[in-house]
C-alpha cells in the first residue's frame, strides 16, 4: 500500500500514516483529534432501524440498523477557534 500524506486541518502538520491508514477519512492528527473529543468526536453517527413490518400493521418487526457518519462541522470549528486563541500572539 502507497504510504498516504495529508496535513491536519487544524494545524497542518502531516497526519500519523498509522492513523490514515486505520482511518482513512481523518483531517485531524492524533493530538487534535483527542482534543475534539470534548465536542463529541470528528465524526457523528446516526443510526436508523428498517422496518420490516407490512404497512398499517401494528406488529413491530424490526430488520438491520443503517449508520448514517457524516462531520461534526460545529466540533471542528470551535476546535479551530480554540487552536487559533491558544497561538495568538
């Protein structure tokens, strides 16, 4: 496997291979990806359960779990307000 370079959206600096490879679609490095913990995650999970009951029934038949993941857009800018105070002058 080609060895992958991208920086951290936070602060630039190039992104663990380690962690590119076990989680391909990170734009944070292993610090900042810690600190966005505190603002629940780089990535948000949904979860919908189908229903397999026929339409009107009142039995509940419930069928797979579909996981929705898309990015915590309000995490990632406070976490970049908060490395943006933490260098200022």
């Amino acid at each position: 496997m080609a060895e992958q370079s991208r920086p951290c959206e936070i602060c630039g600096r190039p992104i663990e291979p380690e962690r590119l490879e076990l989680l391909a679609d990170t734009r944070l490095c292993g610090e900042h990806a810690r600190q966005i913990g505190k603002y629940g995650g780089e990535f948000v999970l949904t979860g919908t359960q189908a229903s397999l009951a026929k339409g009107g029934s009142l039995k509940r038949n419930y069928g797979d779990v579909s996981v929705a993941k898309r990015r915590n857009g309000e995490g990632l800018q406070r976490l970049r307000e908060d490395f943006q105070r933490a260098n200022e002058g």
